[in-house]
C-alpha cells in the first residue's frame, strides 16, 4: 500500500464503510440479524477512542505549558507552574483507591472547581443585563417586536410576572409555543439538513476538514 | 440637556451591574415570598414520574456539570426525592465527565432522606461511571448497558449490582429522564432512547436552553419539562420539599424586573434622543 | 445543474470582515479569531460542522490579515485544532506571500476546555484584556462562553462579527455583536471564501432537500386536516 493511499484514503474507507454500518443499523429492525455485534462493538470503540482524545488534549495542554515553563515566557510561566501543578494534582487524588471516588478528589470538585466554574458562569448575567440594555433599543418595527417578546417572555419566567398581571404568563407561554417554536422548528430542520449534507461529504470523503486539509 | 441625554444613554455598565447586585442580594436576604405558579411542562414532568408503576426502573441522564450546578442542580435534587417517594428504581448515568461527581454530591445531600425511605445502594439506585463519547455512548447504552458500563462509579462489577440484575438494553427501562446544560443532551436522547425504542422521555434544561426543545415537547416527544430554575421550583413546590430553587425565585424575579426596567429606561432615553427638538 | 455553482446571496456579516480587519490596521490593533468551542470530536457530527465553517472563514480572515500587516491572535479550545489551525494560518500567510510574518504577527492559543468551558471563557476574556482587539470573529459552535467574549470585545471597542448554528447561543450573538451570521450562514460563508465547489454545491443540495421537507410539511398539514394520517404513514 503506498503512502498517499494509506494517508489518504485509507481513512476515507474506514469512515465510509463504519458510517454505512451505523446507518444502516439505526434505521433498520432487529439489525443484530444481519449485523450481529457488529454495532455495538463499532460503539464501543467509538467510546474508547474518544476517551483517548481526552487524554490527548491532557497531553497538549501539559506541552504547551511545559514550552511555557522552559522558555520562562513573561507574564506566563508562573500561572504554567500553577496550572501544572494542580493539574497532576486532581489526577493524583483522582487516581487514589477507584478512580475519582476518593473524598479528596471529590473536595476538589465540590468546593474549588464548582465555585471558580460558576462564577464564570453566573457572570453571564450581569452581561446580559448590559447587553440588553444596548440591543433592545426600538430602532424598528423588528427591535419593537423583538423588546416586547422578551419582556413578556421575561416576566413569564419569574413570578412576578404572575404577581403583576395574569396575562404576562398566558401572552409569555403563547410566544414561547407559537412563534418561538415554529422558528425554532424550522433552524431544527435545517440545521438537520445541514448535518446530513456534512455527513455525506464525510462519508464519500468530500470533506477536506476532517482529515486535517482545508 | 443633550450632553445629560447622551451620558443617561451611554450609562456606564457598571452601574447596571451594581444596580442588579443589590436588587439580588436585597431579596435574598429579606425574601418576599411571591407565589410561584406550577404550569402545565412541570406539571407532566412530575406525572411522568408519580404514575409510573411502583418498582420501575427509570434512567436518570445527568448531563450537566459544575457550571451549571445551581440551575440543574435543584432539578436533580426534586426528581431524585421525588422517585425516591415514589417508590421507583433509578439508574444515575452521565454523559459528561463531571456528571457523576454531581451525583455524589446529590446522593450525599439526600443521605437522610434515602436512608429513611429503606432504600439501600445498588438494590434500588446505582450511579453508572462517566461514558465516553456522547451521542455513540448514548447509543451504546440503549443497545447494551451492561457492556457499556462494565463497573458502576464505584468500581463493582454490573453484573453484580441487583437492580441491573435483569437489564440488558433500553427496553428494560420505563422512563428517561435528561437533565441538561447543553450537548450531549435532550438531542442525543430522542435519537438514541426515544426514536429507536420509543421510550418516554422528560427533561430538565436550562432557562436559555428550553426555547431550543419546546419544539419537541409540543409535538410530544418530550412528555414533560422543566424549564431552567423555575421549573425546579415548580417540582419542588408540588412535592411539597421547597429547597434552593424556591428561595431563589425571588431572586429570579428581582433580576428579571432590573433588566426590563434598564431595557424600559434605554428605550425612554433613545426616543427622547430621537425626538428632542434640534439645537437641544 | 451541472457543472453550475448556484448563486449565493451576499451575507452582511462576511462583508463587514475586511472593513473590521481594515479599522483593525487603522488603529493598529489587533484582530481576535475563534473557530469556535466544540471542536471535531464529541460524538455530534453536525457541530463539527460548525468547527470546519469556521476554519473555512479563518483561511478568509488570516489572508485579509496577512495582506494589511495586522496581528492575528487565535484562540482554540481542543488540542486537536492547533495544527489544523496553524495549518490554515501558515497557507494563508504563505498565498500572501508573507510566509515569514507566521511566527511574528500570528499568534495561535490554547484555553483547553475541561469539564466545562470556563478556562476557555476566562482565557479569552484575560487576552481581550491585555491585547485590546479592533476587530472580534467568532465563526463556530459556541456554548455559554459566547456572550462573556462579545460582551468583552464590546467593551473594547470591537467591531464584533459572529455566526453559529448553536440555538441557545444565536440570541446572545444578536445582542451583543455588530454583525451576526445565523445557523446555515456560517456554512454558506465557509463556502463562499472557500469557493469549494462540493461545498458550494451541496449548500444548494440542502436548499433543494429544504423545499422538499417543507412540500412535505404544507402537504402533511393539508393532509392530516382532511383526515387522512399522513403522521401514520411517515412513521417507520
């Protein structure tokens, strides 16, 4: 086998035919008649290779900040240090006894890693706060549509609404159901749609991406 | 007069952030108390559940991690108190790999609440490991549980665990239940549980994110739904165990009320701009 | 239909990246790229869709960038992409005839996302901090980091040019940035700078399979109310 085959197509066969398998299993009935374990174990190695690339994204980030680290690059080596460190050790604590059970790993979890995940998170708050008060500006009829949906769809949401006047939930849940949901419907068929066409292209090995090429 | 109009419409953002800090913290500390509505998504969620046949078996997705803590949180909290009076069998499972540890938390906080319901780890409940690979480990635990997760979190072999005792695929659940912050998700659960095996689902999503399924809850693929920390609220109420989510609805309708009056006050202030006289 | 390229309809936000670019080298600031925050893998092939739309507009961007002389800094959130992105970059820089600026004026950083995206979100927002971007394009899959990093651009006065097929995140993009492309329009963009004929093509194959779901949806509705159980018959 010569080198552009294996780099190239190789990979192309391997998708195309797994691809075919798993389609045809997902939309036929009692495919293990035909198929066998095929499809779970094609699942299964799926799993397996995807906990792989977790670790190969462990592996990046541990270069990367190693580079750091040895070139001693201002303003950044120390929070590398850092990282390093806490890195090696969550895995140190989540390797004790069975994996991620012990209680300091845990510790770590429930007390550093959930405050610093949900601050950032709940920071999205006070910006959308701000970035409601520049957006919805009535600049049109649209920017007219689009300020009175969110108003009554926000006091859907919170109790006052109800507290204030009944019709802010009835009017709320109508926006939701109605225009909210066919638009939604429809980005949902497109965006299927969408996925479908990628599929085919990575399927028939049309998709450059995929195989790191642009 | 227009150099006053320009400032009020360029206000500083931290003024706003400022504004809604106190706003929140003021209810919080002096709650008011307002009455929370249970409407008809929350409504089915809970019956989806409530009438099921004691001793079902019931697979609780929990897809969501730390981020997301304090709005699914609450929803993972209410579900689990509420299978546990009603008497069902669950199966905690994850499709994101700090989904277990929220289970540990969850199954701590409901220590006292398990214990005095006699339901016993393993015969009842068993918390399943992170599995790899979203929408393919979904797949692969419709088609094969015990093959997919070959130990539960704790490391003892499945085959081992009485409440898997005769579970082999999808089949053997009557209900699914995912509660979500995002992908993998309800998505990946109506394609690889509800689709193929026609499986009950009801889910649990994020206030930004239950626009995005309403959708399928109409057409009825989803039969019930909690939608972001109100609907937590709205479980807890029925259940009759107000917790976090209800002390926080307060909260919820403070920040609510300041992002309305600043959008009111921005648009007050841009048509006064738009309108004044010239030479003002 | 052979052989022919349908006609794409011109998309605002993809003609406000040279402009962006352009205030960028004005003010000699430099521009902030994103593929986006889901990467290749994680089990769901459509967003990776996204990622490969993004890294089409980021061959756009990096010649633009590589023409006007502006620092390009991008920002990836999976190990994966740093060479694919290098790749992209080095290529543009290279048809520009500046193969030699890559190491000097481009800049490509990883804020791995771990158990949430977090890391990611507060390394961008820390960049966007330091570097003080002119122009910021986000062109991928994004999750809750995506209102945190165009709330930031817009606080450094970023001209900000979005676009996802993220439903939860399409609101937050609207809100917060200058110029925003919809679901599909980052695919349709990804074509229209790639000039890719297969992805040209297959966005009009999705177009023609878009008429037929909704001939499908009139007819069903039509159907159904006339009493015939066309549900029943598209069940499998």
């Amino acid at each position: 086998m010569s080198l552009p085959f294996l780099k190239r197509d190789l990979p192309v066969v391997i998708v195309c035919v797994t691809g075919v398998v798993m389609i045809i299993g997902y939309f036929i009935q009692a495919p293990e008649i035909y198929l066998g374990d095929i499809l779970g174990n094609l699942s299964l190695i799926a799993s397996v290779i995807a906990g792989y690339a977790t670790i190969l994204g462990i592996l990046t980030l541990a270069i990367v900040h190693v580079k750091h680290l040895s070139k001693r690059t201002q303003g950044q080596w120390m929070y590398s240090v850092l990282l390093l460190a806490l890195v090696l050790a969550m895995i140190g604590v989540g390797l004790i006894g069975t994996l991620g059970t012990h209680p300091y790993f845990m510790w770590f979890y429930q007390y550093p890693l959930v405050a610093l995940d949900t601050t950032i998170y709940s920071v999205l708050a006070f910006y959308i706060a701000s970035a409601a008060f520049r957006a919805f500006k009535i600049k049109s009829v649209e920017g007219l549509i689009l300020a009175v949906a969110a108003v009554f769809v926000m006091l859907m949401n919170a109790p006052v609404g109800a507290a204030l006047w009944g019709g802010f939930p009835l009017i709320g849940r109508w926006i939701m159901d109605v225009p909210n949901g066919a638009a939604f419907r429809g980005f949902i068929i497109g965006s299927a749609i969408g996925a479908i066409a990628m599929s085919l292209r990575v399927l028939i090995g049309r998709e450059r991406g995929i195989l790191g090429r642009t | 007069m227009s150099g006053l109009i320009s400032k009020l419409e360029n206000v500083d953002r931290r003024v706003i952030y400022f504004v809604l800090i106190i706003a929140v913290v003021a209810v919080l500390l002096n709650p008011i108390g307002l009455p929370v509505p249970v409407t008809t998504p929350t409504r089915r969620y809970h019956d989806a559940i409530a009438s099921l046949p004691r001793g079902s078996l019931v697979l609780v997705g929990i897809e969501f991690d730390a981020g997301a803590l304090p709005e699914n949180g609450p929803m993972l909290e209410a579900t689990m108190r509420l299978l546990i009076k009603s008497n069902q069998r669950f199966v905690l499972a994850s499709l994101w790999s700090g989904g277990p540890a929220v289970a540990r938390i969850y199954l701590d906080k409901l220590k006292t609440v398990i214990d005095s319901s006699g339901k016993r780890y393993g015969e009842d409940f068993v918390l399943l490991p992170y599995l790899v690979g979203g929408e393919t480990a979904a797949a692969a635990l419709a088609k094969d549980l015990k093959n997919t997760a070959k130990n539960d979190y704790f490391g003892t072999p499945v085959t081992d665990i009485p409440v898997l005792k005769n579970v082999k695929d999808a089949k053997d659940f009557s209900l699914a239940i995912c509660i979500t912050a995002g992908t993998p998700g309800v998505e990946e659960y109506l394609r690889q549980w509800v689709s193929p095996y026609n499986m009950p689902l009801i889910a649990g999503a994020l206030g930004v994110a239950a626009p995005t399924y309403i959708p399928y809850y109409n057409s009825g693929q989803i039969k019930g739904m909690l939608q972001g920390l109100r609907g937590a609220a709205e479980l807890e109420l029925i259940i009759g165990a107000p917790s976090s989510a209800v002390s926080s609805m307060d909260a919820l309708s403070a920040g609510h009320l300041v992002t309305i009056v600043f959008i009111v006050f921005g648009n007050i202030v841009f048509l006064v701009k738009k309108y004044q006289p010239k030479g003002k | 239909m052979k052989g022919k390229v349908s006609k794409m309809r011109s998309l605002a936000g993809l003609q406000a990246i040279p402009e962006s670019i352009g205030k960028a080298a004005e003010t000699n600031r430099p521009v902030h790229y994103t593929p986006g925050t889901v990467g290749f893998s994680g089990g769901v092939v459509g967003y990776a869709a996204q990622t490969f739309a993004g890294l089409s507009v980021l061959s756009h961007v990096s010649k633009l960038t590589a023409k006007y002389k502006v620092p390009l800094y991008v920002t990836v959130a999976y190990g994966e992409l740093i060479p694919v992105v290098e790749s992209v970059v080095r290529e543009s820089y290279a048809s520009e005839g500046r193969a030699d600026a890559v190491s000097t004026e481009t800049h490509v950083l990883y804020f791995p996302i771990a158990l949430s995206n977090a890391p990611y979100a507060s390394g961008v927002l820390g960049l966007f901090e330091r570097i003080k971007p002119a122009s910021n394009i986000m062109i991928g899959g994004f999750y809750f980091e995506a209102l945190a990093i165009s709330e930031q651009g817009f606080v450094q006065g970023a001209i900000q040019i979005a676009g996802t097929a993220m439903t939860h995140q399409i609101a937050f993009f609207v809100a917060a940035c200058d110029y925003t492309l919809i679901g599909e329009e980052i695919f349709v963009a990804g074509a229209i700078v790639s000039q890719d004929a297969t992805l040209l093509g297959s966005i009009t194959g999705q177009d023609l399979l878009k008429i037929i779901v909704i001939a499908m949806l009139v007819g069903g509705f039509i159907l159904q109310n006339l009493g015939v159980d066309f549900l029943s018959i598209m069940k499998v």
